[in-house]
C-alpha cells in the first residue's frame, strides 16, 4: 500500500503561508523598542521555521522509491522520471538546509543589534535570501506536485499473496471476483490507463489470525493479444506480472462471450508466456450452460457451482 502524499505547494504558496503566519506574531513588552525589536526576531524566525518545516515535511512524507514494491516502482517508472524525483527531492533537503544557514548566521546580527532600522534592514535580507532559495527550486516543486497527484492516484494494491483474473471480455471475470470475494470489490483507475482495476479479497482464519489473499480484475489488460497492446499497457501488464503468484484464466467454451474457443485458448498462451512465473489455473465458467469434458474445473457465477472448489484451490496453493 502505498501512503497517500498530502498537498505540495508551490514556491509562492509557501512564501505567502509563511509570511502570512509571520505577521500573526507579536510580541508585547512595556518598552516600546523591544516590542518592536522582539516582534522583528519573532517574525523573522517564524518566517524561516515555517519555510523550512513545510519543506522538511515534503523530503520526509514522500513515500520512499527504495521502500516501494516492485510493483509500484514499475508503475511510477511508466509515468515519472525516477531520477528526477530523486534529483527533486534533492533539491528541496538542500533548500531547506540553505535556508537553516541564512537563518541561523543573520539572526545572530538581528539579536545582537539594538536599531529598529538596521534590524528592518536585516529581516529584509533574510527574507529576500530565503525568498530566492525556495524560488530556484519552483521547478522541483512543479515536478514533485505532478508525481504526488499520479502516485495519490494508484490503486489500493498491496504486497501480498496475489491472483489476478484473465481472459477475454464477457467470460465472467468481474462476476467470478464477485463470486470469490468476501465483500464488494473496489474498483480504482489503474495508474496511466483509461482502465479500471477491480480488487476483492478472500479471507481465511489460520490460528486466529486474518489471511488474506488478493484477487484482481484488470479490464482491457489481459483479455486481448498483446499486440493489440500500447506501450503503456504493455508496461502496467509488465508490473502486474511481479505481482501475480496465481493466475486464474477464465474459459468461456459456451462461446456467448461472443470469442471463439481457439482464440481463447491463443490468449492462454501469451498470458503463460508473459507470466512465466506465475502458476495458471485454467477453468470453464458458464457451466450452466455448457460443460465440457476437459479435465479443467468448470464453474458457474450464475449457479455458484464449482466456486468453492476454486476457493479451495487457491486456499491451497498458497498453504492457507
Ligand atoms: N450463464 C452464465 N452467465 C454468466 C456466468 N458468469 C458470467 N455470466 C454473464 O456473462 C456476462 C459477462 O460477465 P462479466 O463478469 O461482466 O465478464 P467480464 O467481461 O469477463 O468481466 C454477464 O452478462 C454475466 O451475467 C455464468 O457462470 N453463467
Ligand atoms: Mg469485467
């Protein structure tokens, strides 16, 4: 799972926060010249400790390439330039770094002097000073809100056992993830696709603990040759391969899904040559109105025969 990232602002949106937060403080003081003096060095240091909190905030909350799994790191590498974003992030440690070191050498100077006019002078320094170094990193700004909204985007998809369900349009995917899942799948975009992702769970008590196996449907990935594919498309099967343990490919040998067994079986095939580390379940659904004598499990959504065999299976293949 990946976390969600919280709003990135960009270089005005954080100068204006900060500024904003900076003139809410005032200091009181009986002599009227520290008052000034102290409300100069109180907005001053809440102008930088603000600018240098909501940058820390963006280094420390984006979720960590390195700790994604491979799933995910796939899927950002479609979209986002993984360089970049590490460059990006770069870039925002080392303004915010900068603007500690403004920070902390001028108010030194603003401490130590006792003029209104020369301590207007130096807050206008460090201001203009922190000012331009969290304009020169606008671009990495620009860059990590564009990946924040792509990555906020993905699905709901997390390392564990994994079945993904294959096989042309109308054979009864979704109604088999429907019929296997202990509640309502969730549908999600899939990242970078007009496609949506559907995931269920089935559940299982072992000694009092909750396992779960995932179950997933991928409209329009793998129910077409590959050929048919874009490169997009090409790319997000590629990340789903990392993921799927168990493939469960769906006959529909009644042929009312409107494809022809032998195309049918065509597909099977390039499924098991692009998962080839994947274990692949081939099963007949629409049992209720054809059955086959092949030795594959046959199954019907409409009747719930076979389903829980199929869920027995799974069961077993991932020792549960
Ligand atoms: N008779 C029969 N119809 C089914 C069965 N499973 C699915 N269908 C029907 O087949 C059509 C396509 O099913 P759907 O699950 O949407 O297929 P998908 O495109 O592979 O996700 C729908 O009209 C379902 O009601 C089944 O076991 N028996
Ligand atoms: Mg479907």
């Amino acid at each position: 799972m990946i976390e969600k990232i919280k709003n990135i602002l960009s270089s005005q949106e954080i100068l204006d926060r900060s500024f904003k937060k900076a003139k809410k403080k005032q200091i009181n003081d009986r002599n009227a010249l520290y008052k000034k003096k102290k409300t100069i060095i109180a907005q001053t240091e809440s102008f930088s400790m603000s600018v240098c909190s909501i940058l820390d905030s963006y280094t420390k909350n984006f979720p960590s390439i390195n700790n994604l799994s491979v799933f995910y790191q796939e899927l950002i590498d479609i979209k986002i330039d993984v360089n970049k974003l590490r460059k990006s992030l770069g870039a925002i440690n080392w303004a915010s770094n900068t603007c500690k070191k403004i920070y902390a050498k001028q108010s030194y100077f603003l401490k130590k002097s006792g003029k209104i006019e020369f301590l207007k002078q130096k807050q206008n320094e460090i201001y203009g000073r922190i000012s331009s170094v969290v304009n020169q990193i606008e671009k990495d700004l620009i860059f990590l809100i564009q990946a924040q909204k792509i990555i906020n985007k993905f699905p709901d998809i997390v390392d564990i056992p994994t079945v993904v369900i294959s096989g042309f349009p109308n054979v009864g995917k979704s109604s088999l993830l429907k019929s296997l899942s202990k509640s309502k799948p969730k549908t999600a975009q899939y990242p970078f696709t007009t496609k949506e992702v559907s995931v269920g769970h089935i559940e299982k008590k072992q000694n009092f603990i909750n396992k779960r196996i995932q179950l997933i449907d991928t409209p329009g990935l793998l129910d077409s040759p590959i050929s048919e594919k874009n490169e997009i498309e090409k790319q997000a099967i590629a990340a789903l391969s990392h993921l799927a343990d168990l493939i469960i490919y769906i006959f529909d040998l009644s042929e009312t899904c409107g494809y022809l067994i032998e195309d049918q079986k065509k597909l099977l095939i390039m499924i098991e040559n692009l998962f080839d580390e994947s274990k692949i379940i081939p099963i007949e659904n629409k049992a209720d109105i054809f059955k086959s004598k092949s030795k594959h499990l046959k199954i019907s959504n409409k009747t719930g025969e076979g389903i829980e065999n199929l869920k027995k299976e799974i069961l077993e293949f991932f020792n549960f």
